[in-house]
C-alpha cells in the first residue's frame, strides 16, 4: 500500500459485514429518500456522487470571470464523472442507468461544504469554489450545490460499472429539470 501511493505508515482496512450505515437525507435539501434505508459504508451522505465535466467547466470559467484559480475536480470528491450533459444538467436527473444493467436513483442535491476550499495538492486554503458557487448556485436553503447523490436500484447493485460506460437517462425529475431551466 505504501509503495502504490507514496505515502509511509499507512494501514488498509474495512468495515465488518455486521456493520450497516444508512444513507443520511440533508434536511436542508428537503428531498426524501427514494426508497427504504439504502445503505452507505465510507462516504458521507450517499454511496455515489455523480458530477460532470460541463459542470466544472462552466464554475471554472466563471472562477475565471471572477480572476481566480480554476479547480479540478478532486476538490468535490465525485465517484462517478460524467460528460455530455449541458452545465448542471445533472441536477433535473432522476433515474439513469451505467452501462448495461447498473440503475441509480439520482435524488438529493450534494450541498458543499468547506473541504472543496483545499487545494489538494498544497493543501491551503481559500474561499473558493464556495464563493464563486454562492453567486450562481446557492438555492433558498443556504445549500451551494455541486453534483448529485445517487443510490443503487437495489436488483442491479451487483452490476459493475467501468470508466467510458454509456449513460442512459432514464426519467428526469420534473420539479428539479423546472428549477434547473
């Protein structure tokens, strides 16, 4: 492990099969859970984190409008990045499916917090990407989203997915798609 990552004295470990965490609704969000008690081992909120590329490409231009540092996409910890979509798309999604036979139910906006402010390769500080996202991004409830948390349909939770899978939109949520135009 050391020697795949560079970084000394580390220790791999793993939650035990008697351990289960269930995925966490952010109140502010008011979006309730699409299905009962989906489970989440390491991640915060929701086992996945869809974001896309146009996403990021639209902040970055306006970070650069605003004569600051564009971001990459580490900074908001996706699991799954997507392209093709229009900027923010991703928000009207309510149902997709990876590949062949991997279905998501895509239901709650992710609210960033102060971890996207770290650059991950120094390590310092800023207000950034958060100011930027309050300017364009920010909904009633405080809440500055970037990307959406996404559950397995739980028959196809044994699906794999891999990097260049096809994506198929499957439903939109109307309310969101009209709070997105």
């Amino acid at each position: 492990l050391e020697q795949a990552t560079g970084v000394g004295s580390l220790r791999l470990t793993k939650i035990g099969e008697e351990y289960k965490r269930i995925v966490e609704v952010n109140p502010s969000q008011n979006e309730s859970l699409p299905i009962n008690n989906p489970s989440v081992s390491l991640a915060d909120e929701a086992p996945y984190l869809l974001t896309s590329t146009s996403s990021l490409k639209d902040l970055n231009n306006r970070l650069r409008a605003r004569n600051k540092k564009p971001v990459d996409m580490r900074r908001f910890r996706p699991n799954i990045v997507i392209s093709g979509l229009k900027p923010w798309e991703e928000d009207s999604l309510k149902r997709i499916r990876i590949g062949d036979t991997a279905e998501f139910l895509v239901w709650q906006r992710c609210g960033r917090c102060t971890m996207t402010t770290i650059d991950r390769d120094t390590l310092e500080r800023g207000s950034e990407p958060l100011a930027t996202l309050g300017t364009f991004r920010e909904r009633k409830n405080g809440q500055r989203n970037f990307g959406m948390h996404m559950i397995p349909v739980p028959i196809t939770m044994e699906s794999t997915i891999r990097v260049g899978d096809k994506i198929h939109i499957l439903e939109y949520d109307e309310e969101r798609k009209a709070e997105w135009k």
